[in-house]
C-alpha cells in the first residue's frame, strides 16, 4: 500500500524591526483571497542586527520558505535583500520601493525608527489591544489567561458584565469576565489572583428578573421556568455573594445603576490601588466632566 507523505507548504517569514503587525496585514490580506490554504505565517519581530537577519534568513533557505520584510531601516533593508540574494532565498520587500520614493521626492534623512506609527498612535493600538482581550475572555473563556487581566468581573447572568466589560475596554483596559452559575464551580484562577483586581456585581433579584425575561424574549424561549423563577434567582445571587466573600471581591451594586457609573466607580478604585503605566488614571468619565 502506497502511503502518500503531505508536502507542507513553504512558510512566509514577515521580518520586522517592530512587531511586524503591518507586514502580517498585508499578507494575511492576500492570503485570505485563496481559501483553505494552509501556508505558515511565521512573524520574526523586533529585529536589529545582522546576526538576527542572517539566523532567519538561514531558516528561509532550510525549509524553502519566503522573506517578506517591512524595514524601515535602510542599512538593514539592504542587508536583508543582499543575503536572500546570496543565498538563493526568495525576498519580498514591502518598503523599499515606496521608501525609495520618498527618499527621493522628500530629500529628507528618514528617522530609521520602527515602530514609530505605532508609538505615535498608542493609545489608539492599546484600546484595540484592549478590546481583542476582552472579547476573547468574555462569559468566562480562557480563565488560564485571568492573571493577564486588568479587571476582573464576575456575578451571575445578565448582572451586566459583558457591557461593563466592553465599554471599559473601550478606554484601553483590559478586562475578563466570570460567570458564576449555580452547580458550576467557578474556576480555580478566579481565587488565584489578586482580589483587588476582581469586582462582583451585585444586582436585585426583581431587577435581575425583568434583564432574564427580554433575554427569554430574545431567545424566543418560554419555556426556561428557572432561569427567572424567584426562589432559584435569590439563591444564585446568595451563592454569588458567598463567591465574592470567599474571594474577597470587591462587590459593587449595579441594580437600576448606568453602566457609565459604574465603570466610574470601578476606575476610580482601580486608580487608588494601583498605578498604571507609571501614573495614576482617572476615569474617562471624570475626563469627559473637565
């Protein structure tokens, strides 16, 4: 019987003096246009040196793959095309032509910074940031990644914290969110991190009802007689609070509370306990008041 071997495709290798999210754009772009391939993506960041260059390029030629590089240096630009070349390495450079250009038509000595759009609108590239690890750790997922948090929320169904959630990522923080359910232990690394990070959201059982009731709407369920039955609502918030007391979470009463308010009042602790990025941060709620 005649087995035959998969031949793997040739990986691209994305070569950048910062952390080669332009040059990934680009490719994964035209990648996109050719569905189900299976072409590896490997991203060589951070690089300023020849040693580095020489190491990757060298791993190009041993498994046939491709460079595509983004430098904006142009003493390391040459130096990448000039070992591909030697090498017999397929390069492809995504700068060199349009810096060229501009090298000419400015007739002004380029900073050779990498990175600099980046640093330059960073607080624009930490909200996003922000944003893609919150939507990732929402409702309780990756909770092996908690400690990677910023905020920590967690309460019952519908108390509000995925909105919470979003909206204070929106402000570049990063926030991960926990379910408690009743029968369900929460996971382990929700009391293995630092309590002062995690906020439980208290609600009312007849407001909490009323949020249950438009989701069942939502759902077109009618049938879940439990999920807004009242003695079973008390009862998950009175385990909720005994999660909150065993972890020594710091509970907040949302109940008939907007969601900005909130956010205020759990910025405003945040900012008090703890120095972010070298300075205290005031909430943008209290920014939008000056």
């Amino acid at each position: 019987m005649n087995i035959q071997k998969k031949i793997f495709p040739a990986p691209i290798y994305i070569v950048s003096g910062g952390r080669g999210i332009a040059g990934n754009n680009l490719v994964q772009s035209l990648l996109i246009q050719y569905p189900e391939n299976d072409i590896p993506v490997i991203i060589v960041s951070q690089v300023d040196n020849e040693d580095q260059i020489f190491d990757t390029i060298m791993k190009a030629k041993t498994d046939g793959g491709l460079i595509a590089h983004t430098m904006v240096n142009p003493d390391l630009r040459k130096k990448i095309n000039e070992i591909c070349n030697e090498f017999g390495v397929r390069v492809v450079d995504l700068m060199g032509n349009l810096a060229d250009y501009l090298d000419e038509v400015l007739d002004v000595e380029p900073l050779k910074h990498p990175g600099l759009y980046r640093e330059l609108n960073h607080q624009y590239f930490d909200r996003i940031d922000s944003i893609e690890f919150t939507l990732s750790h929402d409702d309780g997922m990756s909770p092996q990644r908690l400690r990677e948090a910023e905020i920590i929320l967690t309460g019952v169904s519908r108390a509000g914290k995925t909105p919470l959630s979003v909206y204070l990522a929106m402000y570049g923080w990063k926030v991960a969110n926990v379910p408690l359910v009743n029968g369900i232990q929460p996971p382990d690394e929700l009391f293995n991190i630092d309590p002062q990070r995690v906020f439980g959201l208290h609600i009312g059982a007849g407001q909490l009802i009323i949020h249950r009731k438009k989701r069942l709407l939502g759902w077109n369920n009618h049938q879940d007689e439990k999920y807004i039955d009242e003695r079973a609502v008390r009862e998950e918030i009175r385990n909720a609070m005994f999660t909150f007391d065993r972890g020594k979470f710091t509970v907040l009463n949302v109940s008939n509370k907007p969601i900005e308010s909130t956010a205020n009042e759990i910025l405003n602790i945040i900012s008090k306990r703890f120095s972010y990025r070298g300075r205290k941060l005031e909430s943008p709620y209290h920014n939008q008041k000056e």
